[in-house]
C-alpha cells in the first residue's frame, strides 16, 4: 500500500522494489507516416517478437541482436516499399534469418562442425500458424522461464525487467539504487543458469502451476508497481509499464485453468482498480494529489466496473489470497461516491484477515491507518508507535510520513514536523517529497 500517510492507497510495495519504464526503440523524429508505425510497431509488439525469437532460436542474446537487426532492417525497407500487413510475422521471419547469417558468417572463423548443430535446430517460422496467438504463448513462456524458482528472486526481476518488458540495464540499476554491473552480472547469472540447468522454455503443466504462480505474479506485481508508484525518480507514475503488467497479468487469466485463477484475478482486479485512479493522483504540475482530495469523476468507470467484478469472482474462487484481498480493500474505495462515505470499518476487517495471511510490517501499517480512519487517529498513531520501534521500519519513510499525517490531523504540530522531516530524509520519489514538503510547509504556518 503506498503513501498511507496521505492516504493514497496504492498496491502495496516491499522496500526496494524496482523502478522502471519500457524501453522505446528509437525511431527518429521524422513525421513519415512509415516510420510513426514502426515505431508503433515497436512499441507495441517488440517485447512478444524477442519471445518468439528466443523459442525460435534458442538464446536470449542472440535473440536480442536478431529482434534490432529485425527492426534496421524494418528502417530500411519499409519506409520504401510499405509496412508489412503482418509486421510481427515479418519481423520473426526476418530477425530468424538475420541470425542464421550471423552464424554461417561466425563459422567461417569457427570449426563448422561446432555450428552446424545450432543452425539446423533453428525452428522454422513458418510454424506460426496462428501468428497473433503464438506470439502471445510465446511472452506466457517468456515470462515462466523468466521467474522459474530456480532462479534467485532478485534475479527473477532483473531478468523480466530486462527481457520481458525490455528495460535496459542501466534502468533497471536506477531502480534498485545498485551498480549497473551488479544487475549485469544477475541477469548474466540467471541466463547461463536456464542455459546449462536446460530449464524449458514452456507453460508449466497443471500439477506444477501452483508452484510456479507466486514468483510470476510477484514479478507482474512489481512491474505494476513501479509503473503505478516507482520508488525513486522525478515521475510519479509510468503508465506504459503498468499498462504490460495489465497486458501479461491478462494474458495470463485468459490461458491458466480454473485452478490457478484466484490470485491471477484478484491480481488483475487490484491492476485496475488502481489504474482507474491514474489520472486523478497528480495536478497539471505533476503534484501528488492524496485519495480524500481525488476528483472521483475522473476515476475510469469501466475500470472501476471491470475490477470490482473481477474481485467478486475471485473471492468465490478456492485459494483466495493477499491479491485478492487487497482488490477488494480497492474496491471499497473505489465504490464510494465520496471520501466521507469510505467503510474504513469494512476495510480494517479485510485489513485484518490480509495481516493474519501476510503478517508483515507494511500490511500492519496499513491497517494501523486504516483504524486510525475508522476508530480514531489516537488509536491509530499508538499502532504506527509500535511499528516504528522494529528496525525495518525505522528507515522506511512511509511510515513516518503515516506518523506524521496522524499527528497533523490531531494538531500535534511539533510531533507532526519532526516526523515530516523523518520522511524527507529517506523518500526518494520526488512527487512524494514535494508533497511531504508541502505539507510541512502548512503546518509551520
């Protein structure tokens, strides 16, 4: 749950989740109406072609030099001769050959027995019958390969990040606030491992899915999260990244059965639930706009509609877990007209039943808002108190800023700064610390 203090209840976040955006592949400046569509081409569909490239062809590097000479080669010609009526297919087809001449070039130098293997194994891509279908297994196996257990969790990260949703590694590095080589090296790491574990590239069965869910949905979850509420960095949200969490996170309700749906929806449902609020987070000037002083008009209605729908299917489903709950804290939110009309009473129940299944510092800091809303912020900051004494949140600056808000709601000014300070020290999202600062600057007047 991000920023409790001021009540803008977002998708609840562990300490040092990464910061991202998707990245574009530069199409130039130029108004040709051929080259505006490839780079919308690229925009939409480059992240699903790398997936197919890397069934095809076996190896994410080589997939990814295939996927931008695929793409030169789409520069060069198609401003002339037109785009493609299936440009995705064209670019598989392409980005397939470009590396199958890279590597009859490289066995000119190389013992052509040592090649010739790879070459032959190279599928053909004409097996893509169904091409818009095929591209879309082939991002599902992306992702599962991705965060295959065997992997380390922070590798798991990088590695979607980078390979899934295409950020670069110096990105990703800004993100985790650590070395661009140490991300280098985990995503190094974590691509020989699948290489010499012979991890499949594939949908895991049924009889393994309840195993492999929670790192995918965890990793779908951060991306969402970053784009949403990133945890450093001068924007407040990046739609375009949580718009692939919504797109994977879709893709992957549409596919799974029955079983190992709960969480998927209830995952979904909390995806859009907060996307509806997008465009009422912030000003003209980029300031963050807390959830009591949101202009609820301009909350997205269908996806309002389409979440809550999706939170009450999920909570008849067997498996119900802390996706799920947290969509439907959401959805209490977002089905009241008015600030004023919030059932904080509802909310700290489902608080309640979300901290005995995930009985973490940040869940029991949320739900210490939550009945600070709903019995009295005198009860709510003795809970925050609590809280503040455990090491983890000593340096964790939403929960001073939720002591803060607390404070400045009962008019214990000198309380209020000294926790507003507190958070300034710590918060690294620039949004959220000129919000802070504002609300510093009321109090001492």
């Amino acid at each position: 749950m991000v920023a409790a203090a001021w009540g803008s209840f977002g998708p609840l976040r562990p300490n040092g989740a990464p910061q991202a955006r998707r990245l574009r592949y530069s199409c130039g400046m130029s108004t040709d109406h051929n080259l505006q569509e490839i780079d919308l081409v690229y925009r939409r569909d480059a992240r699903r072609v790398f997936a197919t490239l890397v069934r095809l062809l076996g190896d994410f590097d080589l997939a990814e030099e295939a996927l931008h000479e695929a793409f030169r080669a789409a520069l060069e010609q198609w401003p002339e001769h037109g785009v493609p009526g299936n440009p995705s297919a064209w670019l598989v087809s392409t980005g397939r050959f470009k590396a199958i001449d890279s590597i009859r070039r490289l066995a000119r130098f190389t013992s052509t027995e040592t090649l010739a293997e790879p070459v032959e194994a190279i599928a053909d891509e004409t097996l893509l019958a169904n091409e818009s279908a095929e591209l879309e297994d082939d991002s599902l196996r992306l992702i599962f390969t991705c965060c295959h257990p065997a992997l380390a969790p922070d590798a798991q990260v990088a590695l979607t990040l980078r390979e899934v949703c295409g950020l670069t590694t110096e990105e990703i590095a800004r993100a985790y606030l650590v070395p661009a080589p140490t991300v280098a090296q985990r995503i190094v790491r974590a691509k020989a491992k699948i290489r010499d574990a012979k991890i499949p590239y594939r949908v895991p069965e049924s009889d393994e899915l309840a195993q492999r869910m929670p790192s995918v949905l965890r990793v779908l979850y951060l991306v969402f999260n970053e784009g949403y509420s990133p945890s450093s960095g001068v924007l407040l949200t990046r739609e375009d990244l949580s718009q692939e969490a919504i797109r994977l996170t879709r893709l992957i309700a549409s596919v799974l059965p029955l079983p190992a749906l709960a969480e998927v929806h209830g995952l979904l449902a909390l995806m859009l639930l907060h996307e509806s609020r997008r465009a009422a987070r912030t000003d003209s000037a980029g300031n963050l706009i807390p959830l009591e002083e949101q202009d609820r008009r301009i909350w997205q209605a269908e996806l309002i509609t389409e979440g809550c729908a999706m939170v009450v299917k999920a909570l008849q489903m067997p498996g119900i877990g802390p996706y799920a709950l947290q969509a439907a804290i959401s959805a209490v939110h977002a089905e009241t007209q008015t600030a004023n009309q919030t059932d904080w009473g509802q909310i700290v129940g489902l608080y309640d039943e979300l901290l005995r299944m995930e009985p973490t510092p940040v869940v029991a800091l949320n739900r210490a808002v939550a009945v600070a809303m709903h019995g009295g912020c005198e009860q709510g900051l003795a809970l925050v108190d609590e809280l503040l004494k455990l090491p983890a949140m000593q340096d964790y600056h939403l929960a001073h800023a939720a002591r803060a808000d607390l404070c400045r709601r009962l008019q214990r000014w000198d309380e209020a700064s000294a926790s507003y300070e507190a958070a300034l020290a710590l918060v690294q999202l620039e949004p959220e610390r000129r919000f802070l600062e504002r609300r510093l600057s009321e109090i001492a007047n």
